[in-house]
C-alpha cells in the first residue's frame, strides 16, 4: 500500500514503524467545586516545571530547534495564559480543564494572525499536553525509546518531540498533519532525516509494520515487496555513497561554478557547515539574537554573537540577513502594534526604516565582526517590495562601511521589479519559501494548503527566470537561499533559470553537488525551459526531466 504526502529531503529509509503516543484526550468539564488557591498552586506548579524542562532542552539544542524550543518556554511563563488559567479555575474549572481552554484560546488568536504566529499556536499545543500531564500526573505523549533503529508515525511533531530524536535510532519520520515548511519539515531538513508529512493515511499505519519512506517522492510503502525493499536499499546505498564522496565546489559538468552555501541560525550551526563543505554563508538567520528578547540585545552582545559566527568562515562569503521580524514575529521593542493580516503588515525592512537605529546599530556590529574575523561579508535586507526600499538599504550599508549590500526577493512585486531592484542593489537572493507562499497566497505553515507550497509551480518558476534574466543584464549576482535550492533536480533548473549561488541545510550539499556535476550549463537552461510550458509543479518536474 502506498500513502503519498509532503516529502521533505531526498533521502530514502527502511524500517519498522513505532507510532508516536495519541495526545492527551480532551479533559471532563465538570464543575470544580474544591479549595480554589489549592487549584491554582497545581496549575502554577506544573507551568514551572514545564518552563523548566523546556529551557533545558533548549540550551542542549541547536539552529532552528532552539528558537522554536526557547519559544516554548516563554509560552509557558507567559503570565497572561497563566491569568486565564487561574481566572478559568476560579470561575469553577479544574486545572486541567482550565489549563485545556485556556491555551486552546490563546491558538485561536494566534492562528487568527497567520504565519509565523499561526506556527507558534501549533507549539502552544504541545505546551498544553506537558502542562496537563504533569498536574494529571501521567506521562507526557514523547517519542519512543527503543534499542533497535526505527520510523517513527506521529500525528505530528512539537519541537519538544524532535528535540528528543536519537539520530542513531529514528531512521525517518511520517506524519500526518504538518507541513514541509513549518518547523517540523525545517527541522527534518536540518538534521538530514528523510521525512514525509501530511500524509493522508498515516493514522492507518499500524505499530511494527515494513515502511519503505521515500522523501524524494513523497510516498510511503506499507509492508512493501521484496523487490520494492530491494529498490530502496539500492537507494540507500547509493545516497550513503554521495554522502561519503569528498567535499568539493559546486561546478557544472562544463565547469561552471555555482557556490553551495549554507543556510546558518546560530553559531552553534556554523561548525557544521564547514565540516559539510560550505563555500560559506548565503543565509546567515540574524534574528537568532533578538527573539524572545524584551530589549534589543546591544552592539557589544550582537558583536560577540557574530564573530562567533564568522570566525569558521574566515576569508569565505557570509550573507548576513539584516533582523527579519516584525508583527509576525512580534518583538515588544520593535513593534507591538496589533495587525489584522501580519503577514502582509510591518515587517522586514519596513518596519526597519520605522527604527533605523536598530537597523544602524546591527549594520555597525555586522561590520566590526567581519573585520575581525576575515570574513567576506554581504548584507541583505527582508521583503523588499520596490526600487526605493533597496535604495535606501544601500545607501545606509554603504554610509557605515559594509560594501557588498543587496536585496532578497520574497514578495512577487520585487520579482517583477528585479532589474529596478538591481539597479542599487549588489546582488539579490531569492527566499523561495516566502515567494511561494506570495505568489500562490497559501500560508506556508499551514497543512492543508501545503500542495500550494511548491517551488516548481509554473508562476513561481516564471518569476525566477524574470529575476535570472534580470541578473544577466544587469551582471549582478542572483543567489536561491530557500530550501528550494536543497532539491537536487530544481537546483538545477535554478541554475538554468540564471542563479549563480545555492545556499541550503548542510545535510543537502552532497547530494546537489552530484546533481549540479551531472549537466551542463546548456543542459541545464533547457530543462529549466521544458519546465517553464507547464501547467502545474507535478508536470514541471516531469518535463524538466523525462524518464
């Protein structure tokens, strides 16, 4: 049988299932009629060790995980859920009951706002289970323990859970809610765990069955054949192959170089990155450091932060995002103001140029820290809509000494505007997540429109050969750094759609290396070309490369 879904990665994994335990059900609403304070110590006491449980994780954690495992923390000592709850149980609930409504109205405001806080409400339902076990007094729903190496079936993944992932033992994971490009798709990437998710089917899947998980297709074999394991394991060892071959440039089988680099969040990321073989840095996440935080962290603790950073990368290009967040990342010192639609609202350099300051401090840091560590730095800013936003981007970075300035591309006008954009800007870089949510106006994180999120639909390619073509006539540079470039098939039409630089999750490089080295630069534009007739992303993949 054959379940199909959102692969996430390339890789193929065989193995037994172990299915995740079923959430905590849906606690009685009975009238509470006890000692109301005794009630309410329960509650507090279970919020504190949860809060503490989560940060330990999170400062044993690393890249995308941490952030999202330090959000959980503060969502379980954020004081107004923690009113709710006490205000619940004073009006007659139980703990438990109070602590179920309460953070199931929280996820509803959240979900309400979209994006990157509709993501936070899937985490806030994870709190809510280890706030409810711990007064219940019953285990957590976790990720099994178990001696022998297994895939893993959840109805979907907390930060919490893949926190917890024994990279010697989980060989894969399915899921049936999720998305490719929430956390529990960008954690999967990072780690390099072939995974598909939003699987129709996935409750069906039965504890210790024969699961073949084929992330490049998307699909996932129930009890599989003989010869369908034979196919697989051929898969498996051919991947092992790759990823063992020496780390190497990017190039084309003609020679043409295309850079491979990586996408970076925190420090801790970039060790790994260079063991992988990055040619450096084409997204390095800034925000890492301003998250979470009730101040703007200073030019002293930003620069320590990036000399860190860079120091691996000495003499190598690092493109440094300038502070990417706004109303759907809220930080209270740079914008509280409540939006309909964040999304769409104050964020990226738009609500910089508000708190230029903020933006001039940053710059300054980023700066100092390549001086000092012999890194090659680029600096771009977030969703740039127009000419005029570059404009004042390069202006600024050029006034406080940083040389290389440029533009990412993530909102359809700035696409179509390329050659405008190009005219100040050094280079461009393509946040393909981010286009593709705008252009097919499907909200990333969600489950049920992720068969939107897909970079080979046809009006998303046609928007990077505009980008591409720009970049030709201009000579300025056009990097991909979403983990569209992670694709070994679509970073080539990439390439043949003009982009010169690919930066992805480390786990991706040897594998797009080979794919890269496997066509030439006319090979290449003319995949890229059958691919830009079609009407769909199935059909695009199909005519870029026919069987």
């Amino acid at each position: 049988m054959e379940l199909h879904g959102h692969g996430v990665g390339t890789r193929t994994a065989i193995g037994r299932a172990v299915r995740m335990p079923h959430p905590l059900p849906e606690p009685a609403d009975s009238a509470f009629t006890g000692d109301v304070a005794a009630e309410q110590q329960r509650a507090a006491e279970a919020f504190d060790a949860v809060r503490a449980e989560l940060a330990e994780r999170s400062a044993a954690a690393e890249g995308s995980l941490r952030d999202v495992l330090e959000a959980q923390s503060m969502m379980a000592s954020d004081p107004s859920i923690s009113t709710l709850v006490n205000d619940a149980v004073a009006g007659g609930k139980t703990a438990e009951r109070a602590v179920f409504e309460s953070f199931a109205q929280y996820a509803e405001l959240l979900k309400s706002m979209g994006g990157y806080m509709a993501e936070r409400a899937t985490d806030l339902g994870d709190v809510s289970q280890r706030i409810r076990a711990r007064i219940a007094g019953v285990p957590t729903p976790e990720v099994p323990v178990r001696d022998e190496p297994f895939i893993l079936v959840a109805v979907d993944l907390a930060p919490a859970d893949t926190s917890k992932l024994d990279l010697d033992r989980v060989l894969a994971f399915v899921t049936r809610d999720g998305s490719p490009k929430a956390h529990t798709g960008i954690i999967a990437a990072e780690k390099g765990l072939p995974a598909v998710v939003a699987v129709a089917g996935a409750d069906d899947i039965e504890e210790g069955a024969m699961l073949v998980v084929d992330a490049a297709a998307g699909v996932v074999i129930v009890d599989p054949s003989e010869a369908q394991i034979a196919d697989a394991q051929a898969a498996i060892e051919r991947q092992q192959a790759i990823a063992s071959a020496p780390a190497e440039p990017g190039v084309l089988a003609d020679g043409t170089a295309v850079q491979i680099l990586a996408n970076v969040g925190k420090p801790a990321d970039a060790a790994r990155a260079v063991e992988l073989g990055a040619e450096g840095v084409g997204l390095f996440r800034t925000e890492f450091l301003f998250l979470d935080r009730d101040v703007a962290p200073s030019y002293e603790q930003q620069l320590a932060d990036y000399v860190e950073m860079m120091t691996p990368f000495a003499g190598k290009k690092v493109v440094a995002r300038v502070l990417d967040a706004g109303a759907d990342k809220p930080l209270p010192f740079l914008n509280d103001a409540i939006e309909a639609n964040p999304a769409l609202g104050m964020r990226g350099i738009r609500i910089l140029k508000v708190r230029e300051q903020l933006l001039r401090d940053q710059l300054t840091a980023l700066r100092d820290a390549a001086a000092q560590t012999g890194a090659k730095l680029w600096v771009m800013a977030p969703m740039i809509s127009e000419a005029s936003e570059s404009v004042y981007f390069t202006e600024l970075a050029r006034e406080i000494g940083v040389e290389v300035a440029g533009s990412m591309i993530e909102v359809p006008s700035a696409a179509l505007l390329c050659e405008q954009v190009l005219e100040s800007s050094d280079f461009v870089s393509v946040g393909t997540n981010d286009l593709t949510q705008y252009t097919l106006a499907a909200d990333r994180v969600l489950g049920t429109v992720a068969s939107f999120q897909d970079p080979w639909h046809p009006s998303v390619l046609r928007l990077l050969k505009l980008i591409g073509d720009a970049g030709e006539a201009t000579g300025k540079p056009v990097g991909v750094c979403g983990e569209a470039a992670a694709d070994p098939q679509l970073a080539i039409v990439l390439v043949g759609l003009g982009v010169r630089s690919l930066s992805m999750a480390p786990p991706a490089f040897a594998e797009v290396r080979v794919a890269l080295k496997s066509v030439t630069l006319e090979q290449a534009r003319a995949a890229a070309k059958r691919a830009l007739a079609a009407h769909h992303g199935a059909e695009a993949r199909e005519l870029a490369f026919p069987a």
